[in-house]
C-alpha cells in the first residue's frame, strides 16, 4: 500500500511539472509569436522572398517586434507577405519605411527587416502596406565572386605572359622599367616642364595684370579704350593726314609739270641748269665783279689818306660820333 501510494505520488509530481513546463514553454513560444499581446497586419511585396516562411522573425532597427503570418504569390513577379507586428510599434514605423529580406546571422533563418523612414511621412495604419527592397542572394553573390575569381586568374595568367615577354625582349617597355638614366631624363624633362609651367603661370598673371590695366584705363591702351575724346581727335588727325597727302600729291604733280616744262624748254632756267658755257661766263663776270669791287675799296682807301679828301673824312666820322652818342 505505501509503495503503491508513493508510486502514485511520484507520478503526480512528475506529471504536475510536466505540464508546468509545457505552460511555461507555450508562454514564450506564444510570447514570441505575438500570441498573447496586442498586434496589428502589415503588408509588403517582395519580387523573391529567397527562402522566407511563415513564423519567421519580422525585426524594426534590429529588434524582433512580430512575426511573418501568411506568404502568398500573386504573379510570378510579385509575393505578397503579411506580418503580424506588436501594436506598439505603430506610433514609430511609417509608410515610408522600407522592408527587406535578410538573414539572422551567417546562415541562419529569413527574416524581414524594416528600416525606418522619414519624420515627414505619416505614421501607418492597420493593413497598410510599406515598400520593399530587392535583397541580395547569396547564391548569385557567390557565383558572382566565382566569376571574378576566374577571371582574375586570366587576367594574373595574362599578366604572367606579358612579363615574360618583356623580361625576354628586352624591349622598350623593359627599357622604361629598367633603365636608369632614361628614369633620369624623364625627371629632367618633368623638371623643365614644371619650370616651363611656373613660367606660364607668371606670364598669364602679368598678362592679367596687364589686361586689369588697361579695363582700368591705365596706360596708353586703356587710355585709347576708356578716352572717348581721343577717338574723335584721332579721326581729325587721319582726317588732315589725308588731305596732308593730298595736298603733296598734287604739289608733286605740280613740280613734275614745272620740271618738264623746264626741260622741254630753252628759258634762262633751262639755260642756267643744263649750258655749262653760261655757267662758265657768269663765274667769269663774278670774278670780275669781285675784282672791280677789291680795286674800289683800294682807290676809297686811297682817298681817305689823300690831303684832298682827308678832312671830309674825319668830319664825317665826328658825326657819326655824335650821333651815336646822341642815341645812347
């Protein structure tokens, strides 16, 4: 009878904390899922769910706020998902907020995550649908990644070659990789063009500062730019040039007209130019003139010692005097 009843009693512990565990148990299960509080349906379409299933996580920010309820295909472009998310969290997700497909971890289940919008937007409603964002699959990441692994070692095969090549050809190329005094040269020829662009640099500044200048109606070009009354004297100037011209052209047809008349004809002028023998006779009658004129000084001299003459001419000197005298 004792052991019968401590049998009986050891079963009644054992199934009374059985079923506490399996209360506790569907507590956070239920907890989890949302069973037991306030919710809420949110909307979202998605072109590829990529492996999500029903019960799935739905996190806000990184925090696990609901659960994806129903997953539906509506066209082979578009799954409508529908997730059961706390009641609270409509006084923080908007209608701009974005939903993606992402993992939990590594290679853990689907989840969705919403990122949250903008303050501008409104807040959203029961049954209200937010965008989606395509998410990236990992299965074409990585056959991606395999293709660029491939070509790359196409591309290092490739390079491999070409090395080889230049290694062996001792060629251009392996003349600019290898050669020292052509590195030389070619800092040389950087050295003076970087001297030759500073030299630039200093004209175009002086030219700047020439072309201020002259904006500025400083100097004989910005005066001939800015003066409004130069132009106009400037055109009087070439205006009285010309007719300067002008005036000597017909003065030189005037002179050839008188030349040629003096040519052609037999005038004293023609006669004067061109007849050496009357050159020769007016030299001639000069030199007489000068030698009648030296004898006529002679014979006054002459005169003036003369007893005859000698007072005449001392009076006349005294008036001279006198009247000199008088003027001063």
């Amino acid at each position: 009878m004792n052991k019968e009843t401590n049998h009986r009693i050891r079963l009644g512990i054992f199934v009374t904390t059985g079923i506490i565990f399996l209360i506790i148990a569907l507590y956070f299960i239920g907890n989890n899922r949302n069973m037991f509080g306030s919710t809420f349906k949110l909307y979202s379409t998605f072109q590829n769910v990529n492996g999500l299933q029903p019960g799935n996580n739905v996190r806000y920010s990184g925090i696990d706020v609901g659960t994806v309820e129903k997953i539906e295909i509506i066209n082979d472009t578009s799954v409508h998902v529908q997730m059961v998310v706390e009641e609270k969290l409509k006084e923080h997700i908007r209608r701009n907020s974005i939903a993606s497909i992402g993992t939990d971890g590594l290679m853990g289940n689907k989840l969705v995550n919403i990122d949250p919008g903008t303050l501008d937007a409104p807040l959203i409603k029961e049954n209200d649908e937010i965008p989606s964002m395509r998410s990236v699959n990992t299965e074409e990441m990585l056959r991606t990644l395999e293709l660029t692994n491939q070509n790359i070692a196409i591309v290092s095969a490739d390079l491999k070659d070409i090395t080889r090549s230049v290694q062996k050809s001792h060629g251009t190329l392996y003349k600019v990789l290898m050669d020292t005094t052509l590195a030389e040269g070619m800092e040389s020829t950087l050295n003076n063009i970087q001297s030759v662009s500073k030299d630039l640099s200093n004209i175009t500044g002086e030219l700047s500062s020439l072309v201020n200048s002259v904006k500025s109606g400083k100097g004989t070009v910005g005066m001939l730019l800015k003066d409004t009354v130069l132009p106009s004297n400037l055109q009087v100037t070439i205006n009285n040039v010309k007719l300067s011209s002008q005036r000597i052209a017909d003065l030189s047809v005037s002179m050839t007209d008188m030349i040629q008349k003096i040519n052609g004809s037999k005038g004293t002028v023609n006669s004067l130019l061109y007849d050496s023998a009357l050159v020769n006779n007016l030299k001639q009658s000069m030199q007489n003139i000068q030698a009648g004129t030296d004898n006529f000084n002679q014979n006054m001299e002459a005169l003036k010692n003369s007893f005859l003459f000698r007072s005449y001419f001392r009076n006349l000197e005294k008036e001279k005097e006198k009247a000199a005298k008088k003027q001063k």
